[in-house]
C-alpha cells in the first residue's frame, strides 16, 4: 500500500445483536464515515436468527453501497443475496471461490501465522486478516506484530486487514502497512459507536 493512502474501514458486528434496535445503530455508524465493507460475525449457531440479522444488514448497507459479508456460512451467501464470505483459515477459499463465482468476495483470518496467510492468497483469498494486534485476554495471547504487516504490504499484493484490539495508538503505527483495519468490539460497547469509531480514528 503507498504511504500517502489512508486504511480503509472494515466493520464487524458484535458477536450478538438486537434486530430491534442494531440495524439504526449501523445505519449511524456507516453514515458517519466512510466504509468499505460489513462483516456479519454473529455467534450464534441458530440458522433463522443469522438470516434475520444478514437480511436487515444487508438492506442497510446495500442501501449505502457498502458490501457485506458474512462470516463462515457458505450456504446463506447467495441465498440471503449478500456480497461474499470470511473463513477463519485458507482451508475452503478453493470451494468457496467455486461455489460463489470471481466476483464474490472471499476473506480469511489467518491469526498471526505468516504461512497461513501466504497459502490463503495463494487459493485465491481477496484479502487475509491478521489479528489480534493489540493486547487481550481472549485466544492464548498470540499477537499479529506490525513486523507481520511491514514484510506483508513489501512482499505480498494480496490486500491485508489489521484486526483486533486496535486502539488509537496501534491505527497510527500500523496505518502506513495495512490495507484495511478491521474494527468491530472496539465499538459497540458504548452507547455511540459512531463516536467511538471516530474516536479510535483520531489519528489517522
């Protein structure tokens, strides 16, 4: 990536959500600013809750051109007419490309691991996510190092996502390497997302 290009912003839902009330809070957060895609992350295993949830984001954010895709239900892409899907690994990007055709978009989070990452580009991934890059309690305490985003965005065209406890300082020192920064609980915490998004921004 050139240095004078600002990241973009890639949205992740929190892991559960109100239908009530979560598709205003998206309809805020993507009129604030400017962002390039939604990923829907839900952890919940019951198939008409996630269609419900991918149906109201996604009239949200096709009304405001935005993609959306969702993370790991293959199946529910084209059926719920959304824009593609992120696997956690390289494992399945091959048969996902195949099911959904060229022009969908398929992702993958490929940790830490340098290898995991390369093999996702190599089958053909539109972007590989590393992460956490910031300090949590969640996972064995693995970290993406910016070392990870400096040899990336040298050595590899693939468009890469940092991701995962950002905090302002982390968005600066790592915007010059990365492509896109994927934010998602650093938001929706608060009572305004949009403020906090912009807040994490701040030095961007």
């Amino acid at each position: 990536m050139a240095e004078q290009e600002v990241p973009q912003i890639y949205l992740i839902s929190p892991p559960e959500l109100d239908l009530e009330t979560f598709p205003d809070l998206l309809a805020r957060v993507l009129d604030s600013r400017a962002i390039a895609c939604f990923r829907l992350a839900l952890s919940s295993r019951d198939e008409d809750h996630v269609a419900r949830a991918a149906d109201a984001a996604r009239a949200v954010c096709h009304e405001r051109d935005v993609a959306i895709v969702v993370a790991e239900h293959l199946r529910m892409v084209e059926r719920l007419g959304l824009d593609g899907v992120h696997l956690n690994g390289a494992r399945g990007i091959r048969d996902a490309r195949c099911d959904l055709g060229e022009d969908a978009i398929v992702g993958a989070f490929c940790g830490a691991s340098r290898h995991s990452g390369m093999n996702a580009g190599e089958a053909g991934a539109d972007y590989v996510a590393f992460g956490p890059v910031g300090e949590t309690a969640l996972g064995d305490g693995t970290r993406a190092e910016p070392d990870l985003f400096a040899w990336w965005s040298e050595v590899i065209e693939v468009p890469v996502v940092a991701e995962g406890a950002l905090t302002p300082a982390l968005v600066e020192s790592l915007a010059p390497m990365t492509d896109f920064f994927g934010i998602g609980a650093e938001i929706w915490t608060g009572d305004d997302p949009a403020r906090a998004l912009s807040d994490l921004l701040a030095r961007l």
